[in-house]
C-alpha cells in the first residue's frame, strides 16, 4: 500500500464513524488488529507501524508528516500510509483515532 491522499468516510460507508464501524468494515476480524488512542490538545506523539496500516480520525484533528510534508487530517477522514514512522501533533481539540493493520 503506497501512501496516498486523505480520504472521506463517507465514501467507504454510509454508517456513522466509529470504532465498531470501522471494525465492521475491516472483516473478518481474525485478519486485521486495531488500535484506538487519544491524544491531548497540542500533545506531539509519533506513529510507527513495521506493517501498511490505515488511519482513521474519529474525533478532533491532527497534523502528520508523511513524506517530508505537512498534512492535516480531521474527524471523519481517512489516510492509508507505508510501513514508517510519522510524526503527529493533535489540534486544540485534542484526537482520537483508529489504526488498522492487516494481518495477512
């Protein structure tokens, strides 16, 4: 999986975004492991994945490197990303996302 633009929900699902929405997407359960974290108002924290994963923003916002560049993200979007280690800093409101990886 390369890694590519920010998408919506809303173009995978019609349900509302949430961790069991996402689970329901990511089936059979057996073959995928998620993740839910929170993280404070301005709070800097690193995401490092040995495996392609797809990062899910249910609440809040959040800046993250990918690539040497600078991409937003908020609630309700998406983003698939390499194996690698990103670095991620949450808006004033705070983040709290899903991280999924394939386990096949």
């Amino acid at each position: 999986m390369a890694n590519k633009l920010k998408q919506n929900w809303s173009d995978l699902s019609a349900a509302a975004l949430s961790e069991q929405a996402v689970r329901a997407l990511h089936q059979p359960a057996e073959n995928f492991r998620l993740y839910l974290n929170a993280y404070e108002a301005g709070q800097t924290f690193t995401i490092k994945a040995g495996h392609d994963f797809v990062l899910y923003l249910l609440n809040g916002a959040c800046k993250i490197t990918v690539a040497g560049a600078a991409l937003e993200i908020a609630a309700g979007e998406l983003i698939a990303l390499a194996a690698g280690s990103y670095a991620c800093t949450a808006a004033t409101d705070g983040v709290q996302l899903v991280k999924v990886f394939s386990r096949v």
